[in-house]
C-alpha cells in the first residue's frame, strides 16, 4: 500500500504524456461525451433568421453570438460601422503566446427561397441525404447514440453557422483536455458576407488595430467532392457588366423589314461569339497576358489532386465539358467569361414574327492574378469598338442612334480582384500539415476556387496571409433549398480547429 502515492502519480505522468502525444484522443473524448449539447447549440443558433437585410433579426444572431463567446471567457464586442450588419468579435490571448491567429466566419445567410421541404428556420434532424432516402427523426433520437451521417437541415446549418459551433466547441474541448492553445485566437464572425461585404473594407479599416494578425483562417465551403479534406489558398475574383445592344425605335413586322433593319438580338450574340468560343476560350485580344503564372508548388498540388470529374458529369447528365473535358480544377485557375443571360424579344407562347427594339445580356468574368477588374474593362471595351461599335453608358437618345449603326449601352459593376496566398509560406505548409493530422488522411490543397469573395481587402488592409479551411460537406445545398450539414462534418471540424489553435 505504501507504493500507492508513486503509482498514482506515475499513472497520471503518463495519462498527460498521451494527451501530449495525441491531443485529439482528449478533443473527441469531450466531443463523444457532450455530442448532444454541441448540436443542441447549433439549433438554438440556427432557429434565428439571418437575412442580412433583416436588421431585427441580424441583431439578435449577433447578440446570441456574443453570449456564446462570452460564456467561454472570451472578450466580445461588436465592430460597427454606420448601419451596417456588426461583426462579432473575440478575443482571447495566450499567456506566452507570439502569433494571433484569426478565424473568420459569416453568420448572415442567403435568403430561404422555395423549394425547402420543411421550414428553414426550423432546424430538422434527418438519417442521411433527401435525395438519398433520408428521414425525418425526432430531436429526442440525440438521447442516444448519434449516427455521424445524420445530417442537419436548416438554412446557414453549412453555410456557416456549422462552422462557428466547430470552432467554439474545439476550443471547449481542449479546455476539457488541459491543453491550451499556442497562439493567441481571434474570432471574426461577419453580418454581411452573403449581401455582398459592401462595408467589409470600411470595417477593416476603422478597426485596423484591433485585427493585427499572423494569420487569418477562413471557415468557408465545402470539402473536396471526394469527401477528403480541403485547404484552399485563394479566390477568383470578378467583375459583370450588362450590354444593351440596339434596333428600330419601334418593333417591325419581319416579313416586310426582316434583312434590312437590323436585330438588335442577333447583333449581340454575334458580339459575344466574338468574346468567347465554343471550348470556354476568352478571345479579347491580350485578355490572358496578364495571368500570374502558377509556380511549382501550386502546379504539384494540382496534379495530386483526384480527378471527381467524371462523377460530376454523370450527376449532372453532361456529355461533355469544354476544352476537351479538361480537368475542372485546371480550368479554375484561369479567368473565365460567364454568360449569365440573355433578353429579348419573347419565346414559346410569347414570340412574335417582329424584330425587337432592344436586347441585353449579362455577363461576369471570373478574375485570377493578376488580372484586374480594370484591366478586363480596358479590354472589352477595346475589343468591342474593335467590332465596330460605339459605346455609351447611359441610355442613348434618338440622335445617337441615328448617328451610330452599331450602337451597346455597358454598365459596368465594382468588382473586385482575386486573391492567393502562396502554398509555399511556412503558415501555408503548417496549416496543410495540421489539418492532415486532424484528418489523417491526404487532403486536397488548390491554389483557388473557383467562386468569388472579396478576400483581397483582408491583405489590402491588413497584409496578413490568408488561408480557407472548409469542413462541411460538398452536398450541402449551400445557397439552395433543403441547405444541410452532415454530423460527421462537424465532428471533424472540431478536431480541425483544435489542432490549428493547439499547433499553429
């Protein structure tokens, strides 16, 4: 018996020696014992609309956000400027800690739309997938054993309420397990992402100070489409314009002026063959000249990447792709012109044997570096005289049309540029390399996605690297009918953001 004090504290010796080893064996011993009051919190949160428009309720998200982190002993506050949505904002250093590490999250959300099979806001459990036979389960089945392929349905569950309970509940976690985090957290939940950031700059400017950092952690998206893990390095950015193109001041019959009055239809789509082929090429001359060119390590990322293309055709009943059925994440890494749709004149029930007066398209052109909004409209417009035509960008008057044979109205929008932080920083290669613990597995690291968001501020301003680590799952129906999150995501999302503050 008198040996008892000396086991003890050698059994405890080493008790703390295997959490040093394997801190996640502590992280998903608290998440297996708390499972239902993680998702608890998730619904109490996703119950709350969060239209960034709907000002009353955008405040009471940002309200419950805050009582979230101040539950946790984290200092809150909520950056405002003018009448925008706030950011919610945490701080919480490290005794001893030398970096600041940031993570980022939106907690506004698109609008529901139609289609939803139960009411957005109303937070579901179901055992799987709609589209795969899922069904509807009791909130009370959380009493027992949670299968990890259940799936949350609720309108943000992704997109990215999801998200800021992972980060909250890893931080729990390593509390729980005696750990404490290496470097001192931020957190930046935004009010107004999904409304376009349109104070985003302004916030990041008044508040400067307050957000120095080493590192920014973006916890937007989704995984790759084969489930792996996924860290993502930057963001096309985008630019759209409207074009008007002109025809008779007033509808004509088209059997008495069709081949001699000109349709204003068919004069547009001829100007955009001219833009782009048949294969997705831009043909505006000069259009790729300025194409950062990717270097060694984002070309090796891009080659291990797994090829889900042919599944993506089949699913979406695709014969073919452009460019020959080139990969589709080669294809991200160039600027691209969209055509985002096409007016005039009427079809079906509504067409007329009649030239029309006007006809309009909308187009956006997704940007890379280093190719600027800027530069894409010196170009087309240069191109576009180059087809003959005058440009004007208001509406024109009789006289100008009189004047001018080929004639198209531009109404350009902002934009903003792309953004891609290096793979090769230290911060680049840690971060791959502590989510692969988390993981255990080989994950998926691309240079961009091929969406937009107007990341560039963050390094305009601020001038810290910035990186995107998704953890929800790639069918989630982000910004769609029936928006879910699958459990297991979550799940690994938690033991992600535990590594990232314990490692970094």
């Amino acid at each position: 018996m008198r040996f008892r004090p000396l086991v003890i504290a050698l059994a405890l010796i080493a008790h703390s020696v295997a959490f040093a080893a394997d801190p996640l064996d502590g992280v998903r011993q608290y998440r297996l014992a708390h499972e239902k009051e993680i998702l608890t919190e998730l619904v109490s949160l996703l119950e709350i609309p969060n239209v960034a428009r709907d000002r009353e309720n955008i405040e009471r998200n940002a309200a419950h956000l805050t009582a979230m982190l101040e539950r946790r002993g984290i200092e809150s506050r909520l950056l405002r400027v003018g009448d925008a949505p706030p950011v919610v904002f945490g701080k919480l250093d490290v005794p001893g800690a030398t970096r600041t590490v940031v993570f980022y999250a939106h907690y506004d959300g698109q609008p529901a739309g139609e289609g939803w099979s139960s009411d957005p806001w109303t937070p579901v459990l179901r055992s799987g997938a709609l589209d795969l036979g899922g069904k509807d389960l009791p909130w009370s089945a959380l009493e027992g054993a949670i299968d990890p392929e259940w799936r949350v349905y609720a309108r943000s569950a992704s997109d990215d309420k999801g998200p800021i309970i992972a980060m909250l509940a890893a931080l729990d976690a390593l509390r729980a397990a005696g750990l404490r985090p290496s470097v001192n957290l931020r957190f930046f939940f935004e009010g107004e992402e999904e409304a376009g950031s349109d104070h985003l700059g302004a916030i990041l400017e008044k508040y400067r100070d307050d957000l120095e950092a080493d590192l920014w952690l973006f916890w937007d998206g989704p995984v790759h489409q084969s489930r792996r893990g996924q860290v993502v390095f930057g963001v096309r950015g985008v630019v759209g314009v409207e074009l008007t193109t002109y025809g008779p001041a007033r509808a004509l019959h088209s059997g008495h002026y069709g081949n001699w009055a000109p349709n204003p239809a068919s004069l547009l789509a001829t100007l955009l063959s001219s833009m782009r082929d048949a294969e997705g090429r831009v043909l505006i001359d000069g259009f790729y000249d300025q194409v950062l060119p990717l270097g060694e390590t984002e070309r090796k990322a891009l080659a291990a990447i797994p090829d889900a293309d042919d599944d993506l055709r089949r699913s979406l009943a695709l014969g073919g792709t452009e460019a020959g059925n080139a990969r589709l994440v080669d294809r991200l890494m160039l600027p691209a012109l969209n055509i985002r749709g096409i007016e005039s004149g009427g079809v079906g029930g509504e067409a007329r044997n009649a030239i029309p007066t006007v006809a309009r398209a909308s187009i956006d052109f997704r940007l890379v570096p280093d190719v600027t909004p800027a530069i894409v409209r010196d170009l087309v417009e240069k191109h576009i005289r180059a087809e003959g035509y005058h440009i004007v960008h208001d509406e024109p008057d009789a006289e100008a049309r009189r004047r001018y044979a080929k004639i198209v109205r531009l109404d350009w929008e902002d934009g903003y540029p792309a953004l891609r932080t290096p793979m090769d920083l230290p911060a680049s290669r840690d971060v791959i390399a502590v989510i692969q613990e988390a993981r255990g597995e080989t994950i998926v690291a691309i240079p961009n996605l091929g969406g937009s968001l107007p990341l560039y501020l963050f390094g305009d301003i601020l001038g810290a690297p910035l990186i995107v680590t998704p953890i929800v799952n790639h069918d989630n129906n982000q910004h769609a009918a029936d928006e879910n999150l699958r459990i297991r995501n979550l799940w690994d999302g938690i033991d992600m953001a535990a590594l990232l503050m314990l490692r970094l």
